[in-house]
C-alpha cells in the first residue's frame, strides 16, 4: 500500500514515491535546548513518529536526522534579541554547554515515555560550525550574501521564488513594507551568520572569514540535513509556525547552493492549542510531560489523546480531554491482557487500518478502527495479535501488556466448573463461578465453548 501525504509545498495530496527505492529520508526540525519540551512540542514530534512508523511498516529503512538546536535561536523570528540557549545560561547561572545538555536529556527522556523511536542520528548545531562556516562561503560566492554592522544577511530578492512554501505575495516583501528594515535590503533577508557583540561575552562563539560570532538557526537545519540526507531528500516536517520563517528560508538558502530542490515532501503539524490559543513558551501557556505526570497521568495517555487528532487539525488541550484519554486507554491495556497470547490477526481490520493511516496518517480513523476490534466477534487471540500489529503504528504500549496470571487454586475451580456444565449440574455450576469471582476472577464462556479466564475488573 502506498501512503498518501499532504505536501505543504504542492498542498494536495500525493503518493509518497522516494528518491532512493525502499528507501526514506526524514529530517525533522528539532528541540531549541533551553528549556523543557512542553506537551505542544511533543505533539509536533509524537505525529513525526506515526509517520516514520507508517513507513518503516511498509518496509522503508526510514534514515531519521533530528537536529538539536543548541546555539542561535533568537528570542525573536527576525534574527533580533538574545540567544534563547545563553540567556537561559545568565538566568540558571550555568554555563550555555551546560544548559544544552541538560534540557538534551531531559528531551529524549520525554521522547522515551512517549515511546517515540529515537531519531538515526541527532547532531547538535554546535558541532557542525565548520560545516556551516562552508555552506555561507558557498552562498557568499554565489552571491548571495550581504553584510550589515551586525551579521551576514542572506538576500532573498535573490531568489526568484521565495516564499513558495507558503505562496508569499512578492508585494508584502519588498522594500516599503511596514516591517522596520534595519541594515536589511529586504524585509524578509535573514541572517546566515551573526557577529558577537561583545566577543569574548558568549560562551558559544566561533572565528569566521566574516568575524567572531554564531551561526542563524535557519542555517543550521540546511547544513545538518544535508549532511546526512544529501542535498535533495524526502521529506521534511515541523509544526505549521515553522512554515513563512525557518522552512521557506532553509530552502531559499538550500536551493541557493546545490541549485536542487531541497526537499520532496514537507509535511506540518497544527497547533495543540489552550483556549483557542496556541500553546507555546512566549505565550506562557505551556505544560510539560512531566507535569501531567504529576497529576497521575500517563505519558501514552497523552500519546493516545493526540493520535485522535488528525495532525493538520488544530487539537484542544483540556484536562478533562486527558482524562478521557486516560480512562480509554486502559480500557484498551485491559482487553490486551484479558486478550491474553496473540494468534493470527484479523486480517479484515488491519487491513482498514492500514488503509486509514495511509490516507495521509488518519489516526483519528485507526483509533476508531481498534474499539471495532476489541469488541468484535473475533476470536480473543486473533484480536491482540492485530491490537499488537496496529500497534507498530500506534505506539501505545499493547505488545507489553502481560496476560494475567491465573493462581492453581482458580484453574482448578474453573476445571470443576467445566465438568459440573458437562453434567448439566447447573447448581453447582452457579456456586463454582461465584467462588472463582470471590478470588477475583470472572470465566466467560466464549465462542468456541472454550473456557477463558478474565481478571475481574469493570470494563
Ligand atoms: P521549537 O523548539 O520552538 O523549535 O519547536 C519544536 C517543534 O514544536 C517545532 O516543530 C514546532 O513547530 C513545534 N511546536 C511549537 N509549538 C507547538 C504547538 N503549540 N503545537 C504543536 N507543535 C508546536
Ligand atoms: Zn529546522
């Protein structure tokens, strides 16, 4: 089955055809290390994750490059104010390779509660300075750089089809837009390399041909990317706010170099959002992973709230809504254990599962698809082992739950049981299955006339 992908730069959907045969390359923007991950951010990453699954389920070797921003994001989209990494570095009095690090591991810990796969490869923008320092000699040679008192300034009137990631009106770009230009030719110019002001002050600071400074953000995910996926890959994802600044301008300066298309497919994600607002660190409205863990909540619950969002769908985050999504998915851990040992799957539903998440991801859809399978009339084996197969795609924990153990006492209870049915001792039949239920257990009778023994719990 091919999968179906919502293209952000052609907006239609279209079937994934890869570059290289069974192959996928897949660069996702990654963390700016300064702070916690909130649960907005790990919603980009968890729809990321759904895609690498779908792909590497139809037998893909997906290579996954995430970068970790770990110097030269500034607090504002035009390459004004501090460095995000060293001013949380003043306020922690820690050093800035000490506040990166920290929040590096404090990231993947989240990605591992929520049971995303581990990026291939995670380079750290620090280490790739020389490569970068290459990539703006490249752009300057071609002619496409400026420089201004305080950086070098990529100049996007260069570039014939800027913005085409997100249809920009070459009108609102130009000179004579409110946007306060500075030194900048152009509105929309952003920088490749900014200087230090104060060299020596930072503590992420490098020698360039242009002087001392740092690298854009922009710049660092082109480099990284193409160091490891080549200068034209598959796809390219993020949130949908990464789409008029950091994309459009990663593959302004992409294709200014290599003269190739950048990327084939990029892929965004909507917004959780809070009240109608988006979540996010500026707008003070942010949670963490780990606060909802405070507050008794598991981190797959929020992995099972947000697959029931479509990805390009805006997703409202309320407690109640986790709550929710708490109860009913250990509603689903229960039917795996009381599912007990797989056997051969329904093919009937995994087959509609397959179909929903190749629509370009419908997980909303392969939810829905899984309550019709747990309560189905399928044999209990063959309804885990489809539980465990939709789970490759999931991610929700259901290969791991354990049948539950039935005590000697029960089984021979349950035994005694079978024969007073044989006799059609129906009495005793009655007092047996009270006696089992006292000790916990319930025993149904299911459809084959088999005996199957099931934890008592309310379902
Ligand atoms: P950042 O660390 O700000 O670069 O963001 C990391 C990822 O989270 C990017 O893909 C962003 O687009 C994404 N993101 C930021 N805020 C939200 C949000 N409220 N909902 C979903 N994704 C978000
Ligand atoms: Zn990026």
């Amino acid at each position: 089955m091919t999968v179906v992908l919502y293209n952000s730069l052609t907006r239609k959907k279209e079937p994934f055809v890869p570059i290289k045969k069974d192959h996928a390359g897949l660069y996702t923007c990654g963390p700016t290390v300064y702070h916690y991950a909130h649960i907005g951010n790990l919603r980009s990453y968890i729809f990321e994750d759904v895609l690498k699954r779908v792909l590497t389920l139809d037998g893909y070797t997906v290579k996954h490059v995430m970068n970790i921003t770990d110097v030269g994001h500034l607090t504002s989209d035009a390459d004004e104010g501090e460095d995000k990494v060293e001013r949380e570095a003043k306020k922690e009095g820690k050093t800035a390779y000490g506040v990166a690090d920290f929040y590096t591991r404090a990231f993947l810990n989240d990605l591992q509660r929520l049971n995303i796969i581990k990026p291939d490869v995670m380079p750290k923008a620090t280490a790739t300075i020389a490569e970068q320092i290459d990539f703006v000699k490249k752009l300057e040679k071609k002619g496409y750089t400026y420089e201004t008192s305080d950086g070098v300034y990529f100049d996007t009137s260069k570039v014939h089809d800027y913005g085409k990631l997100v249809r920009l009106d070459a009108q609102q770009l130009r000179p004579g837009s409110r946007i306060a230009l500075g030194e900048k030719k152009n509105p929309t110019d952003f920088a490749v390399w900014k200087f230090s002001k104060h060299p020596g002050e930072r503590a992420m600071e490098w020698e360039s041909p242009w002087g001392v400074g740092f690298p854009g953000w922009h710049l660092e995910c082109s480099v990284m990317s193409m160091i490891h996926l080549g200068e034209t890959f598959d796809l390219h994802c993020g949130g949908i706010d990464h789409m008029p600044v950091h994309h459009t301008n990663e593959i302004a300066q992409s294709e200014a170099v290599t003269g190739k298309p950048f990327v084939n497919y990029w892929l965004h994600g909507e917004f959780l959002v809070i009240d109608e607002k988006r979540m996010g660190k500026s707008e003070g409205n942010f949670v963490t992973l780990g606060e909802l863990e405070k507050r008794g909540f598991s981190p797959l619950a929020y992995r099972y709230m947000v697959l029931g969002a479509h990805y390009r769908t805006k997703l409202n985050f309320t407690f109640e809504a986790l709550a929710g999504a708490q109860h009913a998915l250990d509603k689903l851990y229960r039917y795996a254990q009381d599912f007990g040992k797989p056997s051969i799957g329904c093919a009937e539903y995994e087959e509609k599962f397959l179909e929903a998440v190749h629509n370009d991801l419908d997980t909303p859809k392969g939810l829905a698809l899984l309550w019709d399978l747990v309560k189905s009339d399928y044999p209990a084996g063959a309804k885990k082992a489809s539980m465990v197969y939709i789970d490759k795609v999931l991610g929700l924990g259901f290969a791991e739950v354990e049948p539950p153990v039935v005590p000697k006492e029960v089984s021979k209870l349950v035994a005694q049981r079978e024969n007073a049915r044989k006799k059609k001792d129906w009495a005793a039949s009655d007092a047996l299955r009270k006696e089992i239920a006292q000790l916990g257990f319930t025993v149904e009778d299911i459809r084959e006339g088999a005996i199957e023994m099931h934890k008592l719990r309310e379902m």
